[in-house]
C-alpha cells in the first residue's frame, strides 16, 4: 500500500514539470513568434512609405505614355493639360496606395531582373515629394497565380519586391479612368413632348398632343396615332440613360468617333424646372406671366391618353345607359406653375431640346455619343440605345382597329349575311344641385335604338360595343392587299360630328380575318373575330343561313393554339385593297 501511495506522489510530480515545461515552450514559441512577425513587419514598412499629403507631384505610364499630375493650390491637375478635368478623389486614392507598401517576399542579389519583367516594366511611377525627393518604383510582371508583383526600388537595385498586386492596380488605368466624368442629363420623362430619330437616312418622329395628350407616330409618308404603351416605354426609358465611359473632355475632330457622319440623332424635346428671383414690379410680373403661359399647357396635365385608350373598354359596364359627364376630364387641367416662397424665388418650367449625336462603335458594347455639342465625348451602351434605333414608324403603330368611344357615337350600321341594321344613340341630359356645396352635377344618360325601336335591356349592345372597339391587331400589313370575294362582316361608326368609320372583316387564312379600315389592313385572330358575330347575333336576334360546313369550320377555330395565333408574323399574303 505505502508503495502505491509513493508511486502516485511520483506520477503527480512528474505531471506538474511536464505541465510547467509545456507552459514554458508555450511562452518560448509565443514571443519568437511575436519577434518574428516584428521584424518582418519592420521590413515592410522600410521599403517605401509615403504620406499622401507629402506628395508634391506623381508621374507613371498611362496608355504607354508618360503621365505626370501635380499639386496646385492643393489641387491635382495634369502638368501638360492643365484643363484636364482631374477626378481629385480617384488620384489621391491612387496615391494613397503608396502611404505604406509592403511586401510579400524579398528576393536579395538578383543580377538577372529579365525573368521578372523588370527589364521593360509594367509601369514606372515616379513620387516626388515636397522637399523634391524622387523615388523611382519599377513595376515589373505579375504573377497571376499569386496576384502579386515583381517590384524594384530605385535605391537598391540589388533586391526585387513582391509585393500584393491591389498596391498597383490604381496605377494601371486608362487616362480617363482618373477623369472626372459628367452625367446624363436628368430629364422627367412625363414633360417629354416630342422624339425625333434620325438613322441612316430613315427617320420618325413622335408627337405629344398638347390638347389630348395622346401620341402620333410621323414619317415621310405622313403622321397617324401611336400606340400609348410603347411610347410610354420609350419616354420612361430616357430617365434611366447613363453613360458608360468618359472618352474625351474637349473633342477637336468629330470624325474619330464618327460623329461628323453620326450613325443617328436622337432629339429630345422636354420641360425642366428653374428657380429664379421674383420680379416685384408689375413690368416683371407680367412679362413672368407671359412667359410661363406657353409652359403651363402642359404643366400637371390629366393623362388624357390613359381615359381616352380606357374608357368604356373594361367590360360591359363601361357603356352603360347613365354617363357622367365628362367635360372635366377632356378639358386641360392647368396649374400656375409659379411658386413663391418666402425667400421671393418662384419655379417655372421652361422648354428645352436635346441632341444626341451617336457615332461609331466603341470597345464597351456602346456607341461613341456628343450631347448637345458639349465637345465632350463618351459612350452609351448598345441596349440603352437599341430603345431608339433600328425602330421604324410600324414599331409604334397603334393596333387598335377601331376605336370610338360610345359618348361619342351617334349611330352604328352592321351588316352580316345579307341583313342590315342600324343602332342609334340618344342622350338625355340633366343636372342636379343638391349638393351641400351647391354645385352642379351634369349627368348624361345614353339609350339605343335598335332599327327605330328602343332596347329595354342594353346588356347586349354594350357585350357587342365592347368587343368591336377593344378590337386589336395582331400585326399590320404594309404590302398590297387584295380581295375579290365579299366580307363576311362590315360594320359603320358614325361619331357624334358626323365623322363615319368602316370595318370590313375578310377571311384570311385559317387562323386570322383582316380587318380592313380605310387604307390599313389589320390581322385579327380568327376566335376573336367570331366571338364579335356571335355576341352581335345575340343582339339583333339574328341566325346563321350559312351552311353547316362552313358554321362547322368557324368552330373548329376554338381548338387555335397560341402558336397558330402568333403565325401572323410569317403569313404571306395571297390576298388584295392598296396599303400604305
């Protein structure tokens, strides 16, 4: 027992020096480390340091060119171009770079500095400080697989620095990328009025109605309402443009960019916000109102387009036999755009155009662009710009076949399988006061006439009224269009000015009728056509003398796929009236 208890007693001595030595060797590697980490970091720091502010001038390679930029004033600029517009932050962060470079691995006695890049340096940067000091920092080749470079001192050529490549990167841009670059002109689509391009000797031009709002589409061959949502498309699109890179601050020849010839112009018309002082005297004001009469037209203007493209389309209950009355919202709801603050400043809107000048292709997936004769150059990408090039007058084409709203409809004449009839529009207008304002309300209330006799129920007018007006267009032609036989359903509007429209529907092909409109010819899906008819039938009671086989192949239609109804882009036309 007593020599158990001696060889424990043995066995707890033993543990408490090996416990004492493996905290000792603990603390022993611990501060080697330490003295090891100092001394490498004290060699760090003795290769090359520099204040920032201590920098009088910095010269290095940009674009296989010597480039020197220089303190004045406390103010970067480019010593032989003076009116160099210098990005200061960009430099000085370049600069900074060099405040404490460190490195890597120190290779010492090199007589051979070929295998480094060394021989014909990457870049030189030359740091000149206040006192005049000069230190020379060869940058040789970088080794990619490590993301470092070989770099050589001045002072001590003898030894070759590796060194993290993030220390030269700043250094290895393009002239420009230390340029302090401009921005696109903020433009608020909403106050755009008018886009003209001009492309390779084609061109169109857009068009904001002042009194509607609505948009027309204008070429060569003439003007005709455009499509609302593509053209809201293309205006909205002109608040997002950026430019991609800075070229050139003050371009002297046009022609290195292809702007002399330029692949387009794009020109903008729109309204922009000023302030100004406020002209106390009576002289002032008025000469202030007059000048702002012109702007406030268009000024905090109803989106007329979105009531006229809208109105009585949504369902049956759109044309509904009680209409309010809509003088208010065809009218133009002005503001006073002047507006005086307590500091006598006043805002107004003032007309403005844009020109954008696009020329040849760039490196970035841009085209080189001027705007507004800036003699500043730069580029915008190839996508920002395909929203107004390569675009033509169809592109904006409004595909709606036959719009009229039924407020302004005065009668409407159908013909189908040899039976025609007519539908008249009455109104009746009364006005109630009975408001706790006073006001007058005005109401209109609308009846139809079927062949001179009164529909009680006016359900299926306004089923048939919706389809025909919300009628659209799959596509277009532009080729001549004929056709010998007879159309399967011809309907007339007549408008409340006595302005009359006509709709010839023409069987096609298998999947589409053209819908003929004057000189325009639309193709219109063949199911959408047919629900059209039917929904007319159902309203002047009408039934099919046509033969079994044919009413068989209208509703084999109802089995089109989408695929069969999007074949309109590949149709050729064997068919025939004149088309523009």
């Amino acid at each position: 027992m007593k020599k158990k208890s001696m060889n424990l007693i043995t066995a707890v001595a033993v543990l408490v020096v090996l416990s004492g030595a493996y905290v000792g060797v603990k603390t022993y590697v611990a501060k080697q480390e330490e003295k090891e980490n100092a001394e490498e970091e004290e060699e760090k720091t003795q290769v090359f340091s520099i204040s920032s502010e201590d920098v009088q001038s910095i010269k290095f390679v940009i674009d296989k060119k010597e480039v020197t930029f220089e303190k004045n004033n406390d103010e970067w600029v480019k010593s032989d171009e003076r009116d160099f517009p210098v990005d200061q932050d960009k430099l000085i962060e370049a600069i900074g770079s060099l405040n404490n470079v460190e490195v890597d691995r120190v290779l010492d006695n090199v007589t051979d500095t070929t295998e480094y890049g060394l021989d014909n340096p990457t870049n030189t940067i030359t740091i000149t400080d206040k006192d005049g000091k000069e230190t020379v920092l060869h940058v040789g080749m970088e080794n990619a697989s490590t993301s470092q470079y070989y770099v050589e001192n001045g002072e001590d050529e003898s030894k070759i620095y590796v060194v993290a490549d993030s220390v030269f990167q700043p250094f290895m841009k393009t002239l420009y990328d230390y340029a302090k670059a401009g921005t696109f002109p903020v433009i608020d689509s909403s106050t755009v009025s008018n886009v003209t391009v001009d492309e390779n000797d084609d061109s169109y031009t857009l068009t904001k109605d002042d009194n509607t709002g609505l948009w027309n589409i204008q070429d060569k061959d003439g003007a005709e309402k455009a499509d609302s949502a593509k053209v809201s498309s293309l205006t909205s699109s002109i608040a997002s443009i950026a430019y991609g890179s800075f070229v050139n601050y003050n371009c002297k020849d046009l022609s290195e960019y292809g702007l002399d010839k330029p692949y387009g112009t794009i020109t903008i018309d729109y309204q922009e916000k000023v302030e100004e002082k406020s002209d106390s005297s009576e002289d002032g004001d008025a000469s202030e109102e007059n000048s702002t009469d012109e702007q406030d037209t268009t000024e905090d203007k109803k989106d007329i387009s979105a009531t006229d493209s809208t109105e009585d389309k949504d369902d049956a209950s759109a044309v509904d036999s009680t209409e309010e009355d809509t003088s208010a919202t065809d009218s133009t709801e002005k503001k006073d755009t002047s507006v005086t603050d307590s500091s006598d400043t006043q805002t107004r809107m003032v007309n403005r155009e844009m020109t954008i000048l696009v020329g040849d292709q760039s490196d970035d997936d841009g085209r080189y662009v001027m705007v507004n004769n800036s003699k500043e150059i730069y580029t915008i990408s190839n996508d920002t710009l395909s929203v107004f090039l390569g675009k033509t007058k169809e592109d904006f084409w409004d595909m709606t076949v036959s719009y009229l709203s039924v407020n302004n409809l005065e009668s409407l004449q159908a013909e189908y399988q040899g039976e025609t009839h007519v539908i008249d529009v009455s109104r009746e207008t009364s006005e109630d006061n009975s408001g706790d304002d006073s006001s007058t309300t005005s109401t209109t209330t609308l009846s139809y006439q079927l062949d001179g006799t009164e529909l009680d129920d006016s359900t299926p007018f306004t089923t048939f009224y919706n389809k025909l007006i919300n009628m659209t267009g799959q596509k277009r032609l532009t080729e001549k269009y004929e056709n010998n036989n007879k159309s399967d359903f011809d309907v007339e509007l007549e408008d409340v000015d006595g302005e009359k429209t006509k709709i010839d529907y023409y069987q096609y092909d298998t999947n589409f009728y053209a819908a003929v409109v004057g000189q325009k010819v639309y193709l219109v899906n063949k199911m959408t056509v047919k629900e059209l008819i039917d929904s007319y039938k159902t309203l002047v009671g009408q039934t099919d003398s046509e033969s079994s086989d044919e009413n068989s192949d209208l509703v084999s239609e109802e089995n089109a796929t989408d695929e069969d109804s999007n074949s309109a882009d590949n149709t050729d036309n064997t068919n025939g009236v004149d088309v523009d």
